[in-house]
C-alpha cells in the first residue's frame, strides 16, 4: 500500500521570495490483497509533523474511487524546511491499518512534490548505513543508520513483523553508536528498543533467535561496563532463549552454545560458582563436537574450553587443568583467522596463563612463552581497542616478574590506568596493581618516594570500591602488603600490627578454596613471626605457627604450601622442639614436597626445583631422631630422598606378583609406565622460536603427560608393594644434618629401625672430609680414564724410582701428599663407621676364616653422598683397620629400591643369560684408553672357556643403537670407555663410543626385562651433583632405574693400568663361585662379593699411600 500521487500547491510571494506548499490530491492505492485476500475498507487518512503551530496532526475521510483505491479530500498546509510526514492509514475494521512516510522533495522551478519511501526502503538504508559503518567507522554513517531505522518504525504497523524488524536494526544502530561515543544512554535505548523487538517477535519466526541474539550480546555489553549483576543474568537468560529457539542441526547452534558458555563463565568469575564453570565447559565442548570442519565457531570453542580449564585451575590447582588450559587456548589462536579482532585478546589471555604457569612451576621458558604472547598483544591492538589496558596490565605482571624489568612492568600498568576513564568499574582493581607494582619496586630501591606513591594509589583503589564487592579482599590484602613494606622503611612495629590486622580482613572475606589462600595465610604467619621477633610474646608465635599450618591445608601453588610447611615445622624445631606438632608438621612439609616433583613435569624441571628443599629431608629425620622415631626419620628420609629417582624406579617395577594377583591391573601399570617414563624423558621443552604448530603439539604432551601421572597414581594406590629386607646384613641409612648426625639400621627380625646416635659426625665435618678429597682429586687430575699421567707408584716402583715415568688411564700428575686421602678416611672410620659397626656387634673377621662377610647397604644423604664409606678405616700403621675386614660393601639410592629388589628377586631367563662386553679404545674428542681393548678381550676369552653365553663388540664394530639391542639380548653388560655426566639433564649423561653417544635415556627407554649385571668400567659412573646431593642423579643409579639389579661404578677416573686386572679378578670370582651345572648362564648375585675381592687383590699389590688408596677406591657397588 501506498501514496499512489499527491499534489502540493503553492503560492509564490515575490516580496518575500517564500513559497507555501500544501499536500492536496493524496491518493492511497491498496497494491496487495491481505491475508484473506479481500479488499480492506479505509476510512480516514491521518497526517502528522507538516509543521503548523496551531496543530501538528490532522484526519481526513477518505472516498473509494474503486475497489482499492481512496482519495483525500482537502489539503494541508506544509510549513516551511518540512522534509517530509508522517501518515495513519484507519480502517474500519483493523483500527490503525498502516504507517506510511512521505518525503518532500524539490522540484524544477521551485515545484516541489511529495515522494513516499516504503518501509523496505528505509529498513534497507539503515543496514546500508551500518554496513558502511563496519568499513568507515564514520559517525555519520551510523547516524544516518539510526535515522532510516526510526523512520522506518513509524510508517509499520504497532507490533507488526516489519515493525519488530526495525526496532531490531535500530537497537544494532545504537549498540553501534554507543561503543563509538562511549555513550551508556545510547546503550539502555539499544537494550530498550531490541528488549521491544524480541517481545513482539513470534517464536515461530526464523529470526526470532537473531533478536534474542543480540539482546544478549548486548546485555553482556553493558555489565562488561557496569558490573552490576542483574545486567549479566540478563545476558543468560537472552542467550539461553537463544539455544532454545535454535533447532538441532542448525549451522548457528554451535556459535550461539559458545555465546552462552562464555557468559557462563563470566558469572563463574564474578560468583565463583563451580555448576557455572562445569556447565560453560559442557556447552563449549558441545559446540566443539557438532561444529563441521572449517567451521568459524571452532576457535572459539577451544577457547572457551582452554579459559574453563584455566579457571577451573584456580580452584583446584590441579595441573592437569594448567596443562589443558593451555593446550586448548594455544590450539584456539592458531585456528583464528590472521588479523581476526579477538587476536589481542587472545595473545593477552595466554600471557597471563603462562605467567600463572610460571608462579606454579618455575619454568624461565614459561617467562619467556607469557613476555611474548603479551608483547604481541599489545603490540597489535589498535590504540582504539578498549581492552588495551588489560593487555598492558598483563604485561606489566609479566616484567615485574623479572627485576631487571619490573620498572617497565610498572610503566605499563601506570599506561593501563591513564587509558582508564574515571567511572570505568575496572579503575580500581587498575590503580591496586599500580600501586601494588610500585610498592614492589619500593622494595627493590628503597626508594620512599615509591613507597609514598604506592600508598596513595593504594587507598584511592579501597576508597573506590563499593561495599560487598567480590574484590573488597584484595585490595585489602594489598594494603597490608603496604604495611609491611613500611615496616621495613621505618621498623615500627605498629605497621606489622596494621598489616596483620588488613590481612586478617582479606582472609575473611576470601571465598572458600580460592587458590589466594596458601599464600594469604603464609602472608600473616610470617608477618606474626616478625611481630614475635620483636615482641617475644607466645601468643604472636602461636598465631604465625596456626597461620603457616592452614597454608598447607588449602589449594594453591604446591611451591607455597610446602614452603608453608616448611616454616610451621621449623617454627616449631626451632621454638619448641619436643612438641609433638613437630612431626605433624614435617609429615605434611614431606608429604607436600612429593607435589612440587610431580611426575606431570619432566625430569629435568623436578631436579630444577627439588633444589630448594635438598635439606628439608634431613632436617625432618634429625627432628624425629631426637623425638626418639627412627621410624619416622626413616620414612621421611625416603620420602623425601631420591624423589625423581624413585619414581623411574617405579616405573619399572617387576609386576610378577600383581601379575599373579590381578592380571588386568598389572598390564595397565605396564602400559601407563612405559608411556609415563617415555613423556618424562623425552618431552621437548618450550622455547618462543618454535612455530605456532610446534607449540600446540607441546601442549598438547603436556596435557596428556598430566593425565598419564594422574592415572599413575590412581594405579599405584592399587598396586602398593610389601616391603622386604635382606637377609645378608643390615640396611644404614646415615642422615647428616647440621643439629646432628644420626643412623637407623634395619634389620631382618626388628619391626622397626635401629637408632644409632652419632654425637663425633658432624655436617661440618662431612664437608670437610669432601672438599679435601676434591682438593686431592683435582691434585691428582683424576677427570676422566685415560689420560696420560703418573700413577701412584707400586712398592716396587717406589723402590727402584720409576714411579715418575709410568703410563696409566688416570689423569693428572701424582704427587705425594701424605695425610690427605689417609686422613679422610680416618676421620670415616672413627667418626662414622666404626661406632656403627659396634652398635651392630660387627667383628673384624680373622684372617684365616673362611666365612662369608656379611653384606652392609650404605645409604648415605647430604655431603655424605659424595665420600667413600666402604673405603673408611686407618692406613697409617702397618695393619690397617678398615671396613672391608668386616663386612662386603654395597650402596642403594634408597631402601624401598633395595627392598624391591629382594622382593621380586627370580632367576634370569635362560635365553637371556649371558653377557655382553664392548670396548671404546679410540672415541672421537677423548683420550686414547688403549687398556679397555685389553680389558674387554681378556673377560671374553675367560668367559669362552667357561662357556659362558657372551658377545664382544669393540670400537667402529658396534653403534650405540646396536648396543642397545644386545643389551635388551644379553642380562648383563661390561661397558669399558669414556662415560660423561650431566648433572643438569641428568637423562643425557651418556656412554661415548667411536660412533656416536649412548645417552641414559636411551636406555631407560628400552625394556630391559632381563637386566642382572652392569659393570661400568668408565669414570665418575657414581658421582652425585653437589646442588642435589639426595637425588641419584649418576650413571650407577640411572641404571639401576633402567632395569638392572646390580651396578659396579666408579666414584672418579680409574686408572688404565689397574682397571683390566680388577674386571678380570672379579669375573673369575664370578665364574669360579657360580653353581655347578649352571652352564652357559651368567649370574650377578655374588656380584658384591666378587668386587670385594677383586679390591683386595688389587690392594695386595699396591702400598697404602695416597696415590696407592685412590687407585682402587673409587670402585663402588650398587644394587642387591
């Protein structure tokens, strides 16, 4: 329907030069029947807005000239610069019928006519306009979009389709408008005029879900800048009618479920309420899994899935959450379109996401991965983007992390408040942590002007935020931190007391398990234990002691809550020693410490960060000796001992018994261990020159190395081994700690360890006695095998003076040094050892005697580690006393490797039996060790004739891949060459052959069932890592947790002169020791034995000088 023709007369008035128009003639044509396709009766034509003071609205009848046309009778006066009006078409049966606007336009001569513009029209216009806008971002174009838009709902019937339609495309008009101006009137007349359309609009139409769309969107709009809760729930609840109008299989329902999870997960921020974070995850990974490929929703359901996890994180602190978090936001911003506009917004997330990883693990690659994700994102943000100040918020935390950079992090985040308007709700949290950043800085400079600045920031944020907001608690806590910041500025006391007091209040009002807790309460424990050091009151001692004790009980970093533990046990060790707190408190600090070096991580970052804690283990023991529990020091040695050791061990603990058990169980431990060690081990570590595609695939590792330790664990509760103990002798486990020195003997019979008290042995000493066999070692040049050097002379080269031109494998030139090796070993003896062996009424055999020794297990911790035990005695007169007259030395990493071992103990299969040999005589960039070709060949040829099953490789014959393979063939292995440890990776301490490197983790990798015997005739195959004394960071230990029972190492270089006599005297010990009929086998259990007495003839041949004593000394003996 519309204005078919109209006239306006006009008189021209030459003195005036103004014209009078008038509409006149006006004829509505009905063009289109109705509904029911019969003709509609008009009754009166209604006209508004012509412009006359008198009346602005006029009606007129109208006539039928036929069936569907009507004509105006009469005319209106049009004031002047009118540009057009509006007309009510009635009806007599349908009331207001129609909405139709007419334009004024200028014709030739002055004429000017009337021009109707239809609804279509002007609905058009508008999406034009804001189309245009999309591209121009000019004001007038949105502004002309808003005027089509109000006119196109004045010409449409009330409640009609095309009206509901026009009120949509106005409200979009105003959103737009509103976010360019910044304008929140603009903003509720959107949320107004759309809340209209989608109440008009019937359930039926296709376009009803669009409608409630974009209330939604536009909701969330508004409380992003209001946070007034009523304005999200609005938000849901517009979206959730979304969902439900969209039906299954539609294309848009997997973009209108992420729009509902990610308001989901808005609330979850502000509410904290975990259905609200379960159901965000669920819509999102049903978006994930319905969209098609290529589909643009997908990114964004990644992201909503890797933003769930991440907060999900902050409640649980569990690092599977991290490892997914991370994983899904990095696979989301590599499927995002280049240039797309969440791009910043993205990068910004993922900075702060690595920067919470970093304050969890202490990984520098995370610094680096979180520093460059938020340079990018604050890099590509348009200067219009009004999240710039989050990004630049989030790169300010990242370089406050680092002190050489934390005055640019507070650079940044002082930009972030600049572009910050006052009113904007996020102003406060803003100016907390500039003022938080700033009072940090304080405390790198001591500058008071930081600290005056801090403080004023800090107060204007508190005044700032409304009574009852969920942020009320950090910004307490942020003022508390001020306190004591001050504290140290002026000493005063009464800023502990003003601090405590706004900590306390923080506490309150922080919600139950929020991941802040572990360190607020380790805040207020070390701000009352400061208070004590001054007051000396035991009420402030109590409180510190109350507060570190509920750090360790809530979620949150496992660095800080073993850290909590960590100072409520010495607390209490330090200030009430007997208290039997004591030792709740280090049964939790060690129980914790076990999470810090989870098998989630690599190997080589649990190392990184045992580091820390290397004394808590022994400190725990000494509290539990002197608390008369050698059951506990026991338990906590090994606990908190060979953490990262223990658990490659157990990796591949024998499953026969669980096999006998529950089959089934056993062959998922099998499987989950095999994929867990391999993802320790070889797990790539991030660096920021990978591609994107690199870095998914990591993260990817990571999430699943998270899963596999949690499933670890769940199997290992169900296939927890019963111990078992030797029966050959005693287990002597020595904890060397500053308060004291003590040692718990187990022993087959005893329930529980034997206290052995060692008042004469001191930590000091234990450093002592280390240091001065470096010092002697270094003299010697005793590095590596092979070099050539002077050795220590024989009797009778010292006789005849030809000690000065012998050839042999150690390095460094002999000089007589007398008391320095000698006196070591004394001091071993009669501080150490000899008090042990009377607490055990262990007797110096007789000479002439023919009974076996018994067996000792030495388990040594701290400095103790790196000293030979089985060497200790006295030298200096013509009969020596030394441990070797009393028993057969042996070392295990722990007991439980040990008590494993006796445990599962079977015969080799007999396929299997026998032993491999290979010599590297010549390896690229190493000294020529010509003896090993000797060595190797000796043992081959004695085994031949005893018919022993062997193999012999040497030099170029034999690649370290292949070596692997006859090592998985052969139950025990004589490596003679050059070895090399790393004591930062200790996984790529290697073997070198004239082919390449045979590296431990190669071996660990391998399924080495059968393993019995590893005689690794190499150097420093035993030595530990002075910065990690208590983890078995050597050779020796690591092939041990490959698989192998028993381990001959060396402690430092041996010589090349001597080492092929030892291997072939303790082979034929081996050979003539074995039990009749036991054919080609080979068998390593008298193993220990046979190294005893191979070191003995070796001993009768040399004197029992320094030089002398190194030569057979470092030979030790690992494992059953």
């Amino acid at each position: 329907m519309g204005a078919e023709q109209s006239s306006l007369a006009g008189s021209i008035n030459n003195d005036d030069k103004e014209s009078q128009f008038y509409v006149t003639d006006l004829v509505i044509e009905c063009t289109q029947r109705e509904e029911n396709h019969t003709s509609v009766p008009l009754t009166d034509l209604c006209m508004f807005g012509f412009g006359c003071q008198e009346e602005d609205g006029k009606c007129f009848s109208l006539s039928a000239t036929d069936a569907n046309r009507w004509k105006m009778m009469g005319s209106v006066p049009l004031a002047p610069g009118v540009e057009g009006i509006d007309c009510i078409v009635k009806s007599q049966d349908h009331g207001d019928f129609r909405f139709v606007h007419l334009e004024c336009v200028r014709g030739q001569g002055g004429k000017s006519i009337s021009k109707s513009r239809s609804w279509e029209e002007l609905y058009q216009t508008s999406v034009d306009f804001n189309n245009k806008y999309e591209s121009t971002r000019e004001l007038s174009d949105i502004n002309g979009a808003i005027s089509a838009a109000q006119k196109a709902t004045g010409i449409v019937l009330a409640g009609s389709r095309e009206h509901w339609k026009a009120l949509n495309v106005l409200g979009a008009s105003l959103f737009a408008r509103s976010k360019h101006r910044k304008s929140l009137e603009d903003l509720e007349r959107a949320i107004s005029a759309v809340e209209e359309s989608a109440r008009l609009t019937p359930a039926s139409d296709p376009d009803n879900p669009m409608v409630w769309n974009n209330l939604a969107l536009m909701s969330m709009f508004r409380f992003e800048h209001t946070h007034t809760p009523t304005h999200l729930a609005a938000a849901i609840s517009a979206q959730s009618r979304v969902v439900s109008l969209t039906p299954e299989g539609h294309e848009d329902l997997c973009v209108d479920l992420n729009n509902l999870g990610a308001l989901l997960l808005s609330r979850f921020q502000h509410t904290g309420d975990p259905a609200d974070l379960a159901q965000a995850t669920s819509l999102h990974s049903q978006a994930l899994d319905m969209a098609p490929e290529g589909h643009s929703a997908i990114p964004f359901s990644l992201q909503g899935i890797g933003v769930a996890f991440e907060n999900r994180y902050r409640l649980t602190s569990d690092p599977t959450d991290l490892a997914k978090a991370a994983s899904f936001q990095t696979r989301s911003l590599n499927q995002l379109p280049k240039g797309h506009r969440a791009r910043p917004c993205w990068l910004s997330n993922l900075g702060g996401l690595f920067t919470d990883r970093l304050e969890r693990n202490r990984d520098h690659a995370d610094l680096a991965e979180a520093l460059a994700y938020s340079t990018r994102a604050v890099n590509l943000a348009p200067d219009d983007d009004e999240n710039l100040p989050i990004y630049l918020a989030t790169l300010g935390r990242v370089l406050l992390v680092n002190r050489d950079t934390s005055a640019l992090g507070v650079s940044m985040m002082r930009r972030a408040v600049d572009l910050t308007s006052e009113g904007d709700p996020l102003l406060p949290s803003r100016l907390h942590d500039l003022g938080t950043a700033i009072v940090c800085l304080y405390r790198l400079t001591s500058d008071p002007t930081h600290l005056a600045e801090g403080t004023s920031l800090l107060h204007r944020a508190m005044d700032m935020v409304p009574e009852g907001h969920t942020d009320v608690f950090t910004h307490l806590r942020g003022l508390g931190d001020l306190s004591k910041a001050s504290f140290g500025h002026t000493g005063d006391p009464h800023d502990l007391e003003e601090a405590i007091s706004m900590y306390r209040r923080a506490l309150e009002l922080t919600p139950e398990g929020h991941d802040t807790l572990v360190w607020q309460n380790n805040f207020i424990g070390d701000t009352y234990y400061k208070l004590f050091a001054l007051s000396g009151l035991a009420e402030h001692l109590d409180a510190s002691i109350t507060h570190f004790r509920s750090a360790t009980g809530t979620a949150g970093s496992p660095h800080k809550r073993v850290d909590a533990a960590k100072e409520w046990a010495s607390i209490l060790n330090r200030h009430r020693p007997h208290s039997v707190e004591v030792l709740t408190a280090f049964e939790v600090a060690i129980c914790t410490l076990a999470v810090v070096a989870g098998l989630e991580q690599t190997i080589q970052h649990r190392y990184s960060h045992l580091q820390r804690y290397s004394t808590l283990p022994l400190l725990a023991a000494k509290a539990a000796f002197r608390l008369d529990r050698p059951d506990k020091a026991l338990e906590w040695l090994e606990q908190g001992r060979c953490l990262v050791w223990t658990q490659q061990s157990q990796l591949r603990t024998p499953l026969v018994e669980l096999r006998a058990a529950d089959s089934t169980l056993a062959e998922r431990v099998l499987d989950v261990s095999k994929r867990l060690e391999n993802a320790g081990a070889s797990r790539r570590h991030l660096d920021t020159h990978m591609t994107m595609g690199e870095k998914i695939s990591l993260e990817d590792e990571a999430q699943n190395h998270s899963h596999l330790a949690r499933e670890w664990d769940e199997l290992l509760t169900k296939a927890r081994a019963l111990p078992g103990l030797p029966a050959q002798g005693p287990i002597i486990v020595v904890n060397v700690h500053e308060d004291g020195c003590d040692a718990a003997a187990l022993l087959v019979g005893l329930r529980d360890p034997f206290h052995i008290p060692l008042p004469g042995f001191s930590l000091n000493k234990a450093k002592k006695y280390r240091n001065d066999l470096n010092a002697h070692l270094r003299l010697q040049g005793l590095r590596q095998r092979g070099t050539k050097d002077s050795e220590a002379p024989t009797k009778e080269e010292e006789g005849d003076g030809r000690a000065d031109d012998v050839s042999t494998r150690a390095v460094g030139v002999y000089r007589r040094k007398e008391g320095g090796v000698r006196g070591v070993l004394l001091g071993l003896w009669t501080e150490l050892v000899k008090p042990i062996l009377s607490a055990l009424a262990i007797t110096k055999a007789e000479k002439s005697s023919t009974k076996p020794l018994p067996r000792i297990w030495w388990c040594p911790t701290g400095p103790l580690s790196f000293l030979p035990i089985h060497a200790a005695g006295d030298y200096g007169g013509v009969e020596s006393d030394c441990l070797m007259d009393y028993a057969v030395s042996s070392y295990t990493p722990t007991v439980a490797s040990l008590t494993q071992r006796v445990r599962v103990d079977q015969p080799i299969d007999q396929a299997a039996s026998g032993l491999f040999l290979t010599s590297q005589p010549k390896a690229p960039g190493a000294c020529p060790i010509p003896g090993t070709t000797k060595e190797a060949s000796s043992i081959y040829s004695k085994a031949t004739e005893k018919g022993v099953r062997t193999m012999l490789s040497e030099g170029d014959s034999v690649t370290p891949d292949e070596c692997l393979k006859h090592m998985e063939d052969f139950s025990s292995i004589h490596l003679a060459c050059h070895a090399t440890q790393d004591a930062s990776v200790p996984l790529r301490s290697k073997f070198i052959f004239h082919k390449g490197k045979l590296e431990l983790q190669a071996i660990m990798q391998r399924n080495l069932k059968n393993a019995d015997l590893a005689f690794l005739s190499a150097c420093k195959t035993s030595t530990g890592e002075e910065t990690l004394p208590d983890e078995a960071v050597h050779l020796a230990a690591g092939m041990l947790a490959a698989g192998y029972r028993r381990v001959v190492a060396t402690m430092w270089s041996i010589e090349d002169k001597h080492a092929p006599t030892v291997a072939s005297d303790f082979y034929q010990y081996l050979w003539e020791n074995r039990d009749e009929g036991s054919g080609g086998q080979f068998d390593g259990t008298l193993s220990a034995c046979a190294l005893h007495h191979a070191i003995w003839q070796l001993r009768d041949r040399l004197d029992n000088s320094d030089g002398s004593l190194l030569a057979w000394i470092p030979y030790v003996h690992f494992g059953y």
